[in-house]
C-alpha cells in the first residue's frame, strides 16, 4: 500500500507485480501447540517465495454452509480513547449476524479482545487494520458485505479509502454495508458539516480551523476566549485544552504535534457553564431508534470518555428532550445514516449546541446497551445486513430506573501524574451503577470505582476563589449529614463567615501540621484545582496523596454535589443489590 501511495498507482497493480515473485499465504494459528491437529479457522496473513504451489489448504477446510458473508473489522490494539467498548460492538454484531444465519468474519490484531476468540466468528483473521491486510483478506474470501463501524476511529478512517478500492476492484464482490463512507467524511468534515447543520437550522459553537499561530490568533479573537483546541482527526482528545488568552494559544501552536507539516488546528467556542449531553441512536435510513439520551455529570470541558453521566437525564427539562430527539432524527436522516450514530450536544441556557455526530459504533453503547436492555449493536448489525427497524424484535426502553457511568483512571500507577480531569481522555475503564433513584446510583457508581463516598467522618474542603459561592451549600448538606468539615485557610473562612463550622488546616507551605500531616485522618476530599496547577502548588500535592493514599476525592463541584446527594441518601440506607437482569425486567 505504501509503495502503491508513493508511486501513485493502484494498489492491484503493485500486488500483481509482487505475485510474479511472492505469494499471499494465511497460515492456520495451531491453537493445540502441535499436540493434535488444529482445525479452528483462525488465520494470519504471511508471504513466501513464488513457487507455484497452492495456498495452504486449511483455509480452504472451513465451510459453513451459509449463503452470506460479512466481514467485520475490529479496532485493533487497546489504548485511552479507544478501548474494549468497541470489542463490545464488535462481539454483539457478530452475534447479530449469526442469528440472521450470516458467516461472519472477524478482522483484528488484539489478542486481549473477546472479538478475537476463534470461536465467536465463522472464521477470525489476526492482521493489521491496514487498507492492504485488509484488502488480502477480502480478495481471499471475497465476502458480500464489509463493516467498518464497530472498530471506532481506526477502521472509520479505513472506509473512504476501501470503498475506493472496491470501486476498482472486478475481482472481488464486497461493498461497504451501512452508512456511506462518503457521508461518514461529511460528518469529520468541519465545513461540510457545519452547512449540514445550518441548513437544519441547529445551532453549533463558532468554530474554525486553522494552521499556522497567527491564523490560530485571527480566528480565536473573532470567535472569543475562552476556545477549544485539538488538532484534526485524534483519538480520545489527545492535545486537547481549553486556552484563555492569546498567550497560551502561540504556546499551544508553537508546541502541538509532532508530524510535518503541522496538522490543522480545530478552533471552537468554549461554552462554559454547559451541560453535555452523549445520545446513541440506531437508523436504517429512514427510522431512527434512540437508545438513549445521557446527562454528563462533570462540567463542560471535561472529556466525554472521562466524564461521569446518568440515563435517564436528571436535569433536562421534557421541552429540550424532545428537540434533542428531533435534532437527533433530522441529522441521522440527512447523514442517511444506516447503522450507529453517536451525536453530542451542549445545553446552555436553554439553548442547544450541536457539537458533533459520529456515524459510527461509541464507547457509550455498551453502557447505554445495559442500562436500557436495547442491545444496539446487534440491532445496527442487523439493519446494516438490510432490514428495516421495524422487522426487528427489540424490547423497550426500560423505565423507573437510573444508570449512572463512572469511569476508572491510571493515577494510583502513574506515579508523580495530577488527577484532574480536562478535555484530554485519561481514564482507562469504566463501571455502572444502578438503582431506582439517582442518588443511590451515583454511590454504587462510585463504589465500583473504588472512590466509595463515606457516610460518617472528616471532609477536607480546598476550594479556588471563583467555586467558593458554589461550594456553600455543599458544605451546608455535608454539616447537616454528620460529617465533619475542615478546609484550608481561605476556604474555611469563607464558609465560617456564611455559618458552616468548618474547623481550618494548613496547606503544604504554611508548615506543619498541615494536611499532609493529618491525612490519615481525612475520608474524602473535595479540591478544585487553580488555572495552571504546577507540580510544587498545594492543590497538586493534596490531590496526590488521595491518590496514593487511596482517599475518596473529587476535583470539581457539579460531582460535588451529585456526591452530597449520594452520601445523604447512603446515610440511612444500603445499596440495594440485584442482578442487571432484574433491573432490566
């Protein structure tokens, strides 16, 4: 494929020059390490001499007597941004296309996915999701339908180039099943995409894009500090940041990427003071079927893989639920999409922000799948084979229970690393707690992170100037459930001057006996941390000991308050425990 880039030629007609002098083999991967002979269709690809003989014949042992073929590829290796959520999709869709009596064929190079058990598909293909393994695959079994949407980012950005070379390819029947890659490029797309959505008159942060710093500097003056920046096609928000001032924005141009040339610079509207909200929908181009709509419960900023979120949302008014729902229809319909699409929006003020659509399989569906009972994957696998939504049985949407997500983070093994949360993806898992009201959830949520809120003992308060007005009434539910207060110098102030008795502790600098001192004696901490925390400043130091102490803590208010509510409601009452079956009947 490289070669084929470089030259400026096809790629078939490299590989046929390469075929006069080295043949494709698949070799079988003996999964009974020579005691018995294997017989299971697990593959990988390899080259040998051109010798005239056949391929090796075990590929040919498999038959499964079924009349279609599809191939799906995985996401390949697990990292932050793109993890086993997708094997999830993958493994569901798998399952899907059998029970519509399909072979299935599994494409994937990550031995610690489930997707890549050799008994889960007809037949599975341990190769690099790369256009050329891929299309190896695809002239050896010439499948009739090929999926790209349950491998996230990695094999979305495959589909525009694969569709091109199935184009221009006589020897091979499969086409892309699903949304169309030309549509997926739409939705990436910034100015395709921001004329899509103008024509369905939905609102959308400013936005731009630039790529040198004073174009960077031009653009974020027109649209108005505080911005978001990241460069263009990145996986889980990877040199993301907020950026306040024209400062931080040339240090930013200056520093971000490694590539030459630089990558383009996506320029947004920072909309502070938002609430975020995640909705996965299933369409089959005409009907779109809503899994589900999530409230995030960290402030706007926070990246959607690290931020916290509830179905059903809590503080969503009935009014802009159902316009998120019409919005959601409309775009799926113009992106005529077939299959999985994720879409986030913000709500400020009533107002809602469109701020992108993915036509493709989220880390949220398998949470989403669960704490609904719609099982989405399969269905999107199903509707992407050619049936309709409505020729699929499918059970509704269950009620009269909330499913709170949290997520899990790397910190306690990254030593010296701050835990805070920003527009970067850091977490690594996730977990789910349910229950029949928020509050409850909430603290199962936080019970399965290890970061179990406690319903008796000290609270340290260390809050920055501007959260301070927001963390009285916090401190107030705390007082009143029982627990004790102290909070640094400025913070314990403040409070004690509004009536919270809220006993004071130095910080790291003013000497001891100061908070590290009296650590063992802290059950929670909550610290919001002051624009450009360094390494030496208290706030750091603090949020590193609950860490390496394993000390409950949290770093902004709105979880603060989701915790308060949590700790006041677990006061007098256990987690009630069911199965996730008996939530879901």
């Amino acid at each position: 494929a490289q070669i084929a880039s470089l030259a400026e030629v096809k790629i078939r007609l490299v590989e046929k020059e390469r075929e006069e002098r080295v043949n494709l083999d698949h070799k079988m991967v003996d999964t009974c390490a020579g005691e018995f002979r294997a017989t299971t269709p697990y593959y990988y690809s390899t080259y040998k001499k051109n010798d005239g003989l056949a391929e090796d014949l075990t590929l040919k042992e498999k038959k499964s007597g079924k009349q279609e073929k599809v191939l799906i590829l995985g996401a390949g290796p697990i990292r932050i941004g793109q993890g086993i959520e997708f094997d999830y999709g993958c493994v569901h869709a798998l399952e899907g296309l059998d029970e519509e009596g399909i072979e299935t064929i599994m494409l994937n190079n990550n031995p610690e996915t489930v997707s890549t058990d050799y008994d889960i598909s007809d037949c599975l293909f341990f190769d690099p999701l790369t256009l050329e393994d891929v299309m190896n695959v695809i002239q050896k079994e010439n499948p009739d339908g090929l999926i790209v949407q349950f491998g996230g980012q990695t094999s979305v950005n495959l589909a525009k180039e694969l569709k091109e070379e199935l184009n221009g390819r006589e020897d091979v029947k499969t086409e892309i099943y699903g949304t169309d890659p030309e549509m997926m490029d739409v939705a990436e797309d910034r100015d395709r995409f921001s004329q899509l959505l103008a024509d369905l008159k939905i609102s959308q942060p400013k936005n731009g894009m630039a790529q040198d710093v004073q174009e960077a500097v031009n653009l974020a003056d027109r649209i108005g500090f505080p911005v978001l920046v990241r460069p263009s096609y990145v996986l889980g928000g990877r040199e993301m940041e907020v950026i306040y001032n024209r400062f931080e924005l040339r240090s930013y141009m200056q520093n971000v990427g490694e590539e030459s040339p630089k990558p383009a610079i996506l320029i947004d509207e920072f909309l502070e003071n938002s609430t975020e909200i995640d909705v996965d929908a299933v369409s089959d181009g005409e009907d779109v079927l809503i899994g589900g709509i999530m409230e995030h419960i960290e402030q706007a900023g926070v990246h959607s893989g690290d931020s916290a979120c509830v179905v059903p949302p809590q503080s969503v008014t009935p009014k802009v639920l159902t316009r998120i729902e019409r919005y959601v229809r409309e775009i799926a319909r113009s992106l005529q999409v077939v299959g999985l699409i994720n879409i986030q929006m913000a709500i400020r003020a009533g107002e809602i922000y469109l701020l992108e659509a993915n036509p493709r399989s989220s880390r949220t569906v398998p949470y989403l799948s669960k704490a609904t009972g719609i099982p989405l994957a399969k269905l999107a696998a199903k509707v992407m084979a050619g049936k309709n939504l409505s020729e699929l049985d499918y059970p509704e949407r269950s009620r009269g229970k909330v499913a709170v997500k949290e997520v899990v983070y790397p910190f306690g093994n990254l030593p010296g690393v701050d835990p805070i949360l920003g527009p970067e993806m850091q977490s690594t898992g996730e977990v789910m707690g349910i229950a029949e009201s928020f509050d409850r959830a909430f603290y199962k949520a936080q019970l399965a992170a290890e970061n179990e809120l406690p319903t008796s003992g000290t609270v340290l308060l260390s809050i920055k100037d501007e959260d301070k007005s927001e963390v009285l009434p916090i401190a107030r539910e705390l007082e009143e459930t029982g627990l004790n207060l102290l909070g640094t110098e400025g913070t314990a102030s403040y409070l004690s001057d509004k009536g919270v008795q809220v006993n004071v502790i130095n910080k790291v600098s003013q000497g001891s006996p100061d908070i590290l001192d009296r650590i063992d004696e802290i059950d929670l901490i909550i610290n919001t941390p002051t624009e450009g925390e360094k390494p030496h400043r208290d706030g750091f130091k603090i949020r590193r000991a609950a860490v390496d102490l394993k000390i409950p803590y949290i770093t902004n208010l709105h979880a603060a308050h989701a915790g308060v509510r949590a700790i006041k409601n677990s006061v007098h009452e256990s987690p009630l425990v069911k199965t996730i079956e008996e939530y879901q009947g």
